[in-house]
C-alpha cells in the first residue's frame, strides 16, 4: 500500500510544479494572435492528417466542456483560422480543418513556445524528461475503480 502521506506531497509538488511552468509558459499565449485554448484545437489539426480533425478528437483533447469546445470553435471560424463543416461518415459529426493563416499563425506560435518550453525543461536531463512523460502518463492512464 502507498504510504497516505508521501501520496499527498508527492500531489502537492506535482501540482505546484504544474502551475508555476504553466504560468511561465502561457506568457506565450495573446489574444491578438492565439490565446491557449485556439491553440490546443490548432495543435490537435494541424497533427492530423491533412490538418483536419473530427470535432469530437479536438472535443477529446481539450480540458473545458465540449459546449465550450464548440463555441470556441466557432469563433475561430469567424476569425479565419479554422474551417468547419459535416463530416460524411457521421451526420452528427463535424470536421475541422486549419486554413492557411490559421496553420501558419500556428506554426509561428508554436516554434517560440517549443523553445520557451525547452528551456524551462532543461533544468531536467533527458533521462528525467523521459520518466516524467512516462510517470505522467500512468497517472493520466489510471482509472480508479468505483
């Protein structure tokens, strides 16, 4: 059995670390080009294949309600970053799809976040970053019984 009390610092840490390299990574993010949450859905599309993703993936993908994915959506639309429409194989579905300028905003974006997100992970050696991504992942993956 996991002793109670290693458990709750080993959270406390985990979750202090997590706020304060988010807090110093979001600096990245403005709303006059993309704030954080268009850029989680940019980040989904533009790694599926022709940069086109069935809503439900981004839907999956993101931490806020899918009403919110869905309204989020639709101001990238209306902004021009993103284009929507049905998807053939499922008739409740819809398709996502990066245009241009949204691809390309994008990719501006994400080459200074990926340096500014290596340099504050490499106070980490790789070996370390390698058994972070591995330790986070068995968390993410576990689901306790009810």
């Amino acid at each position: 059995m996991t002793d109670r009390r290693l458990a709750i610092d080993a959270w406390e840490s985990l979750f202090r670390a997590q706020h304060e390299v988010f807090g110093d990574i979001s600096q990245d993010f403005h709303e006059d080009t993309l704030n954080q949450a268009e850029y989680d859905v940019l980040l989904t599309v533009t790694r599926a294949d022709d940069m086109t993703a069935r809503l439900r993936d981004v839907t999956a993908n993101m931490l806020i309600s899918q009403p919110s994915v869905s309204r989020l959506v639709d101001r990238m639309v209306s902004r021009g970053l993103i284009d929507k429409c049905a998807d053939p194989e499922d008739g409740r579905g819809a398709l996502v799809k990066a245009t241009d300028a949204g691809a390309s905003l994008f990719r501006k974006l994400a080459s200074a976040h990926g340096r500014v997100i290596a340099e504050r992970m490499s106070l980490l050696s790789d070996d370390e970053l390698t058994q972070l991504r591995d330790l986070t992942l068995k968390l993410r993956k576990h689901r306790p019984e009810c």
